[in-house]
C-alpha cells in the first residue's frame, strides 16, 4: 500500500518533519480512533492522548435559510475525548456560527475527500475551518490520520496548526 495520499503530499511539499506509520486497520472496528490507538500507542511508546481523531463538523447559525449551502468545520482532537460542539462555535469565532453538529458521514466524505477513518486535517478536498484542541501543545508530536484507515502521520503540532491555518482552543468536554 502506498504511503501517497493528499495528506502526506501536502506534509511533503510544506517542507514539515513528519513520519508515517503503518497500522492494520480492523475492517469491523466500531471507531477507528479507538483502532488507531490499540495499533500504535503500545508499538509506538505514546500516549493515547497523543493520537488525535479528525470530527467533520456541519455548521449552521440563525439566519441559516432552507436550501443554503452547507458549511463545514474540522476539529482535531484525541482519541480519548469527547468533542464539546459549543467549544468548537466559541473557538471558529464566527457569529453567524451558532450551533455545529457532526456532519452527516457522505457529506463529511464528499466535502473532505478522505473515506471514514482516514479523514486528514491535512489535504482534503475543500480547505476548511480547523480547530485543534490545545492539548495537542502538550506534546513534541502527534499523531493523526494520513488519509486513509491504517495510515498515520506524526508531526508537530505546530505544523499541523501552520498547514491548516487552524485555531487552536479548548475543545473537548
């Protein structure tokens, strides 16, 4: 399998320190994080909390009128926690932003480019709105998804934060 994807050609051409790590993805996981983490926290010596998820999110506010096009956001966070929705409004800081929900799965696939568990913060399709919890500034690296299941990518997150033009905040529950 090819370690070539959007994401790892967009890690390449920043010029950004990055590692990639390989990992049989069970077919049959219920969460691809949880999968990620059972894979590589031992085999790598890192925390689980250093292993992060990427949540498409669907935005919407109060003037959001029938038939307007959808808006989306991504939120990196780690596999362990849970994702507070509000958080995530406060942080994109956008007043027309008033409520964020998970993206229904085709739409996240469609808007990203990336298949469920294998959705990168980096490469997708359409350039979106980020937000990386702060505890990702905890550690020298972490890891996310390569843009496909079975495919991390280890960088700072410093990098993470430049490629994707990300806010970094306080966004889980």
């Amino acid at each position: 399998m090819s370690a070539m994807t959007p994401a790892v050609a967009a890690a390449r051409r920043a010029g950004v320190e990055h590692r990639i790590h390989r990992y049989r993805a069970d077919p049959r996981a219920r969460s691809y994080g949880d999968d990620a983490v059972d894979h590589l926290a031992d085999t790598l010596g890192v925390d689980a909390a250093q292993i992060f998820k990427t949540l498409v999110l669907s935005l919407s506010g109060g003037g959001d009128a029938a038939g307007s096009r959808a808006r989306f956001a991504v939120a990196v966070l780690p596999v362990p926690r849970r994702l507070s929705p509000r958080a995530v409004v406060a942080a994109l800081s956008d007043p027309s932003v008033t409520r964020a929900a998970l993206a229904e799965p085709a739409a996240a696939q469609r808007v990203t480019g990336y298949v469920l568990g294998g959705v990168s913060p980096l490469g997708q399709r359409t350039a979106l709105p980020t937000v990386i919890d702060a505890s990702a500034l905890a550690w020298p690296t972490m890891l996310c998804s390569a843009g496909r299941r079975g495919l991390e990518i280890e960088l700072a997150p410093a990098d993470l934060r430049l490629l994707t033009d990300a806010v970094v905040a306080d966004i889980c529950s």
